[in-house]
C-alpha cells in the first residue's frame, strides 16, 4: 500500500520526505523491521521505541512514525527515510493499521466485552453461540484467538493494535460475520484499540484489578468508562444494573443502552431455580432453561450473552436454546469428580470480587458436613495490595486454606505468600491456614486432606498451562494436577 494511502486515517503534523513509497508491512518492534517497513515509534511503558529508530532503519525501515515531543527530526541525517511526525504516536497506531489491514470492521460486526470479570466466559460464549447459528466468527480472548474455529494462541488479552488488525483482516478475509472481542483496560488506555468500529459493547462488574498499571481503582474505571464513550450511535450496549457502576459507565455513550440483572428490573432479568453442581435451572424473562452452568456470576454472564445476542437480532427461544447446550469455559468453574466423592473446582478467579463469588457459589450448594478447601496465591510483578485481600477472601468463606505460588513471575514465591498472610490476622483464621510454596505440592495436599462430599477449589490459573517463573513459562496445569491426584487419567 502506498504510504498518502496508509496516512489518511491520521493528521500528521509534518511529513519530511516523499509519501509516494509503496509499504510492504507495519510494525512498531524494531526487531521485526524488514526492507520497506513503516516502523512507528510509540512511548512505551518500559522503553521508548524512538531509541531504536537507528535499529529499524537499519534493517530496512522506509518511513519513520514519531511523536513531536519525543523526537526531532534531522532532515540531512537520514535523507533517504521519509518521517512523518504526529502529536501522539501510540494513538496513530491503531487508525493506521487498521486501514492498512483492509478496515476489517467494516466488514464484519465486532462486539466487545469489557469488566473485570467474566470477559472471556462472555466473549467465548457469544462466539459459539453464532457459530451454531451458522455464522462464522471471530474470537479474540484471553484463552486463545479464533477464526471460525481455527485456534491462534494468544498471549494478551487485548494484542496490540497491529497484531490485533492483522488478526481482525484475517476474519474479514475468510468470510467471518461477527467477531467477539475481550476488551482490557490497558487496551483503552493505551490506544490499542484505537480504529475500530464497534457495533455493541458489554460491562460485565468493576472491581479492584491491574493497579500496578492503573495505580488507582479510579483511573481503572476511567479507562472502562471510555470505551463505551466512544461507542458509535448505531452500537448497542448491555450493562450490569446489579454492578453499582454498570449505569456509570454508559452515562456518557451515544450507543442504545440496555441492562440486565438478577436482581432489580431490567430488560433481561433472570432467577435461578434449581442449582447443584452439575448445572442451574434458570428463570430467563419468564421463560425456564436448563444450562449447565454454575454460581449467580455464571447466570449473570448468561444475561449478558442472551441479552447481546436479542440486541443482535436473534429470537429470544432459539438464544435459550443455544445456551442449554453450551459448556463451561476452558479453566471457568470446571469441575473434576474423584472416584471417593471429592469434588475440584479450577478456576481463574485472581481477584478478590471474583474469589469471594466463586466460594459463595461453592457454599451455597455444598452440602454439610462437606467442607471447602481452596488453594490459591497472587501474580508476582502486579498489584500487590490485592494480595492480603485474596487471603481474606479465601479465609472467609473457606473452612480450611493453603496459600501457594500462582506466576511468581520475577518475584520471590515466599514474599508474595508473605504478603497474603499478612491479610491473616486473627487466632482463628490462621488455624485454617497453611502455606506450600510448590503448587504442585499444594494442590496434591488438598487431595489428600479432602474427604467424601468436600469440595477444593484451585483459584487463580485457570486455563493456562504453565507457571511464569523468572521470565521462564514452565509446563503446569492444574487440571493434570488434580487427575493425577485424584488417579484419573489425563
């Protein structure tokens, strides 16, 4: 594409050198710069990408993106490049690539799901929903990424804003209709979606997450609030009436606004019926469903996909029916049943709100004298002042507990355990407590500990597969874990 062309999107505020140069590719890693790349140096959290022009014109780079404020232009240093300077770098990034890729929502109806917790559940589900309807789709998601049912691994919830256009293009491309996105936080506040037309966005609940990058809960908010202010007119949005900033964040967008609840009026409403572990039977705007799903936090991730999916302009009875076939979500409240009558719960809660709801729905179906065992740790390298919270949460609703590593990532495992213990503080509750640094030792132990009609839960790593250890990911999975514990086969 020929560079005027791959511009039109932004307003540059100088361009030294020709913009008749055809561009083969854009990147804003030096390292993956090739011969006739536009490289775009943006300010990033742990280096500056304009220290590497020098690198990417070296390898090749034919045109130069930079921010005024960062870096000045030497007209006679690099004759041959063509600099093109813009106010904001990191916030050209996405209308570039998402032009450069074909303008893929355009083509297809992107939906995005924003909150705390319950993103990926939400994303997954609505992604298999239309793919029963006969559609093909697209899924971008903490889990993996999907093209109509091809998995592309993924290591962000929301990639960057080049790697997440190229993606979106591939959907457009192989004739995808809708595509079911995750939006994080860092991904509004840092631009990455910057570009896209979004045709409906869903807030699922707020609570305290990702302070280390957002340093307080409300300039998280902020960045939640924002996507959904810039919702285009012809967007939907489904909100949470039962999260006390589900009406917050819609109070500024041009979308039509719909809520759900469980528990005060709202366009979708449920209650539940019947509930073990085994699934719910749900009362959905007056009409019952059985879903194999458990916890109030599941039926209210349900309203959600069946509300976006009516807004979508699906028959409310064919969503019911698409949802009573759905399964759980890949490390979402999945169970695993032991041969003795114990019962394992893996699940991603790694923060406090979504712990506290995960262990409610526990004990409100556990029956006595059946106990809960929960072993769960905190993610080295975040914010640290959710970790004594985690402990709390886990003691409180737990009748016994064992703190252990999650990813210490390039922490040392004890420090993290000591500042969840030090959320401990009465006689009481540190008699529940024990502490193993060795997940795998720790998840074994509460096998061994649990008798017939006792229930552990395996909080914090859900669905991944390994454990980040000094910048290293070794092979773990809690479900293998609990099987070989429990002498199933893998």
């Amino acid at each position: 594409m020929i560079l005027s062309e791959i511009l039109s999107p932004i307003q540059p505020l100088q361009i030294n050198g020709s913009v008749d140069l055809d561009i083969n590719d854009i990147v804003i890693d030096s390292r993956r710069v090739i011969a006739g790349s536009l490289f775009i140096a943006i300010p990033g959290t742990q280096t500056d990408g304009h220290q590497f022009i020098p690198k990417a014109i070296e390898q090749g780079a034919s045109a130069i993106v930079v921010q005024r404020d960062k870096y000045e232009v030497e007209k006679d240093k690099y004759p041959q490049i063509t600099f093109i300077t813009v106010k904001d770098s990191e916030s050209a990034v996405g209308p570039i690539a998402h032009h450069f890729f074909g303008d893929p929502t355009e083509k297809l109806d992107l939906i995005g799901v924003t909150g705390t917790n319950g993103k990926t559940t939400i994303a997954t589900l609505l992604y298999n929903i239309f793919r029963q309807f006969g559609y093909k789709c697209g899924l971008c998601s903490t889990v993996c990424n999907y093209i109509d049912g091809k998995a592309i691994p993924t290591e962000h919830t929301t990639p960057d804003p080049i790697t997440l256009n190229r993606l979106l293009g591939q959907m457009a491309n192989e004739g995808c209709r809708y595509a079911f996105m995750e939006v994080s936080s860092h991904s509004v506040a840092q631009h990455r979606i910057g570009g896209l037309h979004f045709k409906g966005g869903l807030f699922t609940n707020l609570t305290r997450d990702h302070l280390d990058y957002h340093k307080t809960v409300e300039a998280y908010r902020d960045a939640k609030k924002a996507f959904f202010d810039q919702l285009p007119k012809d967007a939907f949005v489904i909100t949470n009436a039962d999260d006390k900033n589900g009406l917050f964040m819609t109070q500024n967008t041009k979308a039509t606004v719909k809520t759900y609840s469980l528990q005060t009026t709202a366009d979708f409403h449920a209650r539940i019926l019947e509930e073990d572990f085994d699934g719910m039977v749900l009362d959905i705007n007056g009409k019952e469903v059985c879903v194999q799903f458990i916890g109030r936090f599941n039926v209210s991730n349900l309203l959600a996909v069946y509300g976006a999916a009516v807004s979508m302009g699906k028959r409310p009875e064919d969503v019911l029916i698409a949802l009573s076939t759905l399964h759980p979500v890949n490390g979402r409240f999945e169970a695993i049943r032991s041969n003795n009558g114990v019962t394992a719960i893996v699940d991603y809660a790694h923060t406090p709100d979504a712990l506290d709801n995960v262990l409610a729905t526990i004990n409100e179906i556990l029956k006595k004298p059946g106990q809960c065992i929960t072993v769960c740790g905190a993610g080295g390298n975040r914010d640290k002042g959710k970790r004594p919270l985690m402990a709390q949460s886990a003691v409180r609703a737990s009748n016994r507990v064992i703190i252990t590593s999650d990813n210490p990532r390039f922490e040392e495992p004890q420090d993290i355990i000591n500042d969840m213990l030090a959320g401990i503080t009465t006689l009481e509750e540190k008699q529940k407590v024990i502490s193993i640094v060795d997940r795998r030792e720790a998840i074994r132990t509460a096998c061994m500990m649990a008798q017939p009609g006792d229930v552990i839960l395996i909080a914090g790593k859900g669905h991944e597969n390994y454990q980040d250890v000094k910048g290293v990911k070794h092979h773990f999975d809690d479900h293998e874990v609990v099987r070989e514990a429990f002498g199933l086969p893998l």
